[in-house]
C-alpha cells in the first residue's frame, strides 16, 4: 500500500475507533456527601417540613452522543434525617417507612427523555414500603462536566409529586399532606 494511503487510513481508523470510545455510555457512581433523597410535606397547613435520606447511592448511565441514560437509586430508609430524634423515630415506625421490615427504598427508570442534548425528566419505578409505583421525575437542573477531581462527572436535580397514601403512609391524612415533594439530588463521577 503507498506510504501516503496507509497514513491516512491509520488516521482515519484512529479518528473513527477515537468517537467509537467517545460515544460509547458512561457509568457514574454518586458521590456519598453530594447525592441525598429529600422530601417535604405540609404540616397541619402550619409549615412546610423537609426532611433528607442521609445514606443514597446511585448510578447513572449517560450516553450524550445517543441522547440515552438510566438511574439506580437506593435509599436507607433508616437513614432518614428529619432534623428531630423524635421524629426521626416516628418515621420509622410502622405507621410510615416502617424501616424494620423494608431497610431499602429505590427508584429504578425506564426512560429518560431529552430535550436536544439535556435530559428533562425521568420515568421510572419508586418502591417504598414494599410497594412499587410509576413516577416520573423533572429534571430542574442538569451538568455534565469535570469535576474538582478533574474527573468526567454529572449533576442533576430531579423533583417529583408522589401520595404517600399510595405507598400505605396515611396515617394524619389530610391534617398532615398526602402529598409529598420529593427531590433526588445526585453529584456523581466516572471512574
């Protein structure tokens, strides 16, 4: 083969097997001290009370050349972090997450959608309590860039409506909202 051909065909085979790696999908492992589950709820229409889960991992597959991704989320509900003893106790309890039997909650999608090259929302299962229901989370913000590390990381806000009647915590309906805000926050990197 002539010196000339073979130089550019090695660099097109370089250039092609380069955006082959490039476009291939991204798993991220969340960062522990970025990456929490919160939610808030009405108070007897007095205050709005939020609340976190202390212990979450996650992770998310991204593909932004095929405008793809998936998110694992797994929660310790013992974890949950109301901001009061007491009341960290009492969410515990079997009236609510009822912890002793069901340690774990999680969100698993089934799709993300894009608008152009940024995710706006996520479709996917929550279990609480045993009991699995579709949600589907707004993404409010999204990033996807070098961390401090200067390791290739994402970052996204996502919110959703849930009942918690749904995942049998009714108790205080309707003094205390059945509605409940959730937020899942995630910091995560590649390896």
């Amino acid at each position: 083969m002539h010196p000339l051909k073979l130089a550019a065909t090695a660099s097109f085979m370089s250039v092609a097997l380069a955006t082959a790696a490039f476009a291939a999908p991204t798993t991220y492992t969340s960062d522990a001290n970025h990456t929490f589950v919160r939610f808030s709820y009405s108070h007897l229409g007095f205050s709005t009370q939020e609340s976190r889960f202390n212990k979450v991992n996650a992770t998310v597959t991204y593909d932004p050349a095929a405008n793809k991704a998936s998110v694992d989320v797994n929660i310790d509900t013992k974890s949950v972090d109301t901001g009061s003893d007491l009341f960290n106790g009492h969410i515990q309890g079997p009236d609510y997450l009822d912890t002793a039997q069901f340690a774990t909650a999680t969100f698993k999608s089934t799709s993300v959608k894009f608008d152009g090259d940024k995710p706006v929302s996520i479709e996917g299962n929550l279990t609480v309590k045993g009991v699995t229901k579709p949600v589907t989370l707004t993404i409010t913000s999204f990033k996807h860039a070098p961390n401090m590390q200067k390791k290739d990381a994402i970052g996204a806000d996502a919110t959703a409506k849930i009942k918690r009647s749904d995942f049998n915590m009714s108790k205080a309906v309707p003094l205390v909202s059945d509605e409940v805000t959730l937020e899942i926050v995630i910091e995560a990197a590649a390896p």
